[in-house]
C-alpha cells in the first residue's frame, strides 16, 4: 500500500506561470514510487478539470475578477500591505495561509500523513508546512524553487530582511530535510546553517507532453527569415534580469548589417514593462523584433517547436536560477542560445551540448548571435544521457528516495 504524501504548493495549476510545474509533475510520478499526494494549494486560480486529492482554501488574489464587496477587498488589501511592510509576514499569500491553517486541522486527524512537503515561494506554504510537521508528528521535506535570502526574487528593508532571516533559520531547524533547484542554493544552506541533510534536485521536463507535438512548420537554418524564439518576462520576474544589452546587441547587428528584416527575426512571447517596450523603439528594431503576449503552456511548446534557436535570458546577479523553461527548451531538441553565462544555467546548456552559452555584456551578445548565424546544423549533436537525467520522472525517483528515508526513519521511533 502506498505511503501518503501531503504537498503544500501555493504556485499550482491552473495557475500560468513557471513555478506550477515542479509539484504538479510530482505530485503526477510520485505514486510510481509508493507516495499517493494529497495537494494542499489555493482557490484563488480555479481548478485543474477532473482533479482529485487537492485542497484548495480561499485566497485575496482573484477576488477582484469576482462580484465582491470593493470595499471590503480594498481594506484587506491595504490590511495585508501594512503587515507585510512591517514585517509581521513576507509575502502576499498572507490570507491564504491563514484560511489554510484555519480549515486544516480537521483534515489532518481524519488522514494518516506520512510526509509533507512544502515548496517555496511561497512563504505561506513553508510556514504551513512547519505547522503541519508540529500537528501530524511527520517528516518534513522543505523545497526551495528559489532562495528566499540567498539570491531572492524580493527586496527586504531592515526590517523585513531580519524577519526573513529568523524565518529562514526556523525553516531549516523544522526540516528534516531540504531539496533545492540547483546547486548554489543547495551550498548556501550548507555553508551557512552547516547542515548536509539538503540536496539537490533540478526542475525538469515531463517528456509525455511531447506527444502530439509537431513541427510541420519547422524551419531549416538555412532559410530566410532566420527566427530565434523567446519565452517569458525579464523585468516582470526579476528586477535585475534587464533586456537593454539584447536589444542594444540587435540594434548594432543591424546597423552594421548584419541584421535585417529579411534574414533575421527575433519572435518573443513575452510581458514587457514599458520601458522595455520603449527599448526596442528607442534602438530602432521593432521591424525584426516581434513581441507577442505570453500564451498558455501547451501552445508555447508548440511555438517552441517551430523556429531554428532558442533563446535563454538568464539573470547576471541571480546565479542559482534555473527556470524550468530553460528544460523545456533542452527537450525541444532546438539549439538554444544561452545568455547566461556564469549561472547555473550555463552548466545545464554545456552538460547536456544544447547550445551556445554567452555572457551579458553587449559585445559578447553580439558574438553569440554571430555564432547563431552561422550555426551548422550538423554540430547539433546533444548528449541524451545528460538530457535524460532532467525528465520528471526520474527527477521524482530523487524526491522518492528522500521521503523513504524520513519515513523509514520515522517508522523506526515509533516502534
């Protein structure tokens, strides 16, 4: 009989963005390896059709989208922003964690929990998972998608940052053990709390969504236009990822003819501030940048499918990140063009031969897209065996491992 596995996960489909896919593909394989999951996530998105097992609690976000008292979503909002400000909690998902907490209990005494897992962002989801350790007297996995102190998506005055910092060494002191996205994540925690019960396992790709997938309208490197492809936001998710050094690489291609709208087309699917809206006209390309509106997981592999690069944008100050479309990408069998070099993601890029890798600076753009150029297809040649190890599904065998030995060890005190 399978073991049950309680995975708390704000970000959860059908929620578009890139932190949905981690605990849904494992909530999705963790059953071939003896844990049948039990969701704990919110409302605040809708629902996933035919789910089962997932419990969802009410949330702020999404209120607005509804017939609800203005006034009331106006105050909890201000409500929210003064406790956040101050310190008393970090994030938004304050009100889901707090109606999560609230209605949990009950489920808890009526299940037989064999270990939590909690995945980060967001803060409401680690902080439910301490509680529910406490109350259900069970292992807790802690996962971090991205470093809360360590390289973190947020920005945190003196007192919000010493909040975070007895937060963070809370988190640690409750886990029984940590899994991180990468590496320099996973050597932060051990550098810094001096433990080794953490580990890393990488975001990955599902391969089954492969199927069905066609590229009849692929490309061949030799045509005109050349169209080299883009997926996600620069601004929107980091403040420090900046697409002023692409443009600008672009526009210099351009005057110096490399570039033009005959042999090259860059095509972003993407959600730009305005200001990098402003970028592409203040340096003149807007005739060979193409900007579309993000669209839904299942068209983007589609897109992705159908053009002769790939293009990667990494964050030089957030060296850990590894996005999951980065994965998405390696599995499209395209060449990617990685300007991301000195993160993790250039390790991923060079292990698995998908592409070239770049730095930031405008004049090593500039050579990338040169190298793109006059890329032949015949030096496309990736190493499978890397690739294979970034499936979900042995990705989750990883995952597996870890809770058999917190649950057997768990079993062994109580007897």
């Amino acid at each position: 009989m399978n073991k049950k596995v309680l995975i708390i996960a704000y970000c959860y489909p059908p929620a578009n963005n890139g932190g949905v896919e981690r605990p849904y593909r494992f909530a999705k394989y963790l059953p071939e390896y003896g844990y049948d999951p039990i969701v704990i996530t919110t409302n605040a998105y809708g629902v996933i059709e035919g789910e089962t097992n997932v419990l969802r609690f009410w949330d702020l976000a999404g209120q607005n989208e509804k017939k609800t008292n203005r006034i009331l979503i106006f105050f909890l909002k201000a409500l929210r922003k003064l406790i956040i400000d101050a310190g008393i909690f970090l994030e938004r998902d304050l009100f889901w964690y707090i109606s999560a907490r609230k209605n949990i209990n009950r489920f808890i005494l009526r299940n037989k929990i064999d270990v939590v897992f909690c995945t980060y962002p967001t803060i409401g989801s680690m902080l439910l998972g301490i509680h529910l350790k406490r109350k259900s007297k069970t292992a807790l996995v802690v996962d971090f998608r991205d470093g809360l102190l360590f390289e973190g998506l947020q920005e945190f005055n003196r007192i919000r940052k010493f909040s975070a910092e007895k937060l963070e060494r809370k988190i640690v002191e409750n886990a029984d053990f940590i899994t991180t996205v990468s590496p320099p994540i996973t050597n932060y925690f051990k550098q810094k709390y001096k433990v080794q019960n953490v580990a890393t396992i990488y975001n990955g790709f599902d391969e089954q969504e492969l199927d069905g997938i066609e590229d009849t309208r692929q490309p061949k490197l030799q045509t005109k236009p050349f169209v080299i492809k883009y997926f996600g936001r620069f601004g929107k998710s980091s403040k420090t990822c900046d697409p002023t050094n692409l443009f600008n690489a672009v526009s210099l291609l351009k005057e110096k003819r490399f570039l033009n709208p005959k042999n090259f087309s860059l095509v972003m699917f993407t959600d730009l501030l305005n200001f990098e809206l402003g970028l592409i006209r203040k340096f003149g390309i807007s005739d060979i940048v193409t900007i579309n509106p993000i669209i839904n997981r299942e068209l983007a592999l589609r897109e992705m499918k159908c053009c002769n690069f790939l293009l990667f944008h990494g964050d030089p100050h957030r060296t850990s990140v590894v996005s999951t479309k980065l994965l998405e990408y390696i599995f499209m069998r395209k060449p990617i063009l990685g300007i991301c070099k000195g993160n993790e993601a250039e390790n991923i890029i060079e292990r698995t031969n998908t592409g070239i890798v770049t730095g930031f600076e405008v004049v090593e753009i500039i050579e990338g897209l040169k190298k793109v150029l006059n890329y032949d297809l015949k030096d496309f040649n990736p190493n499978l065996r890397e690739t294979s190890k970034f499936t979900r599904r042995i990705l989750t065998r990883e995952l597996a491992n870890v809770f058999n030995k917190y649950t057997l060890a768990h079993l062994m005190t109580d007897v």
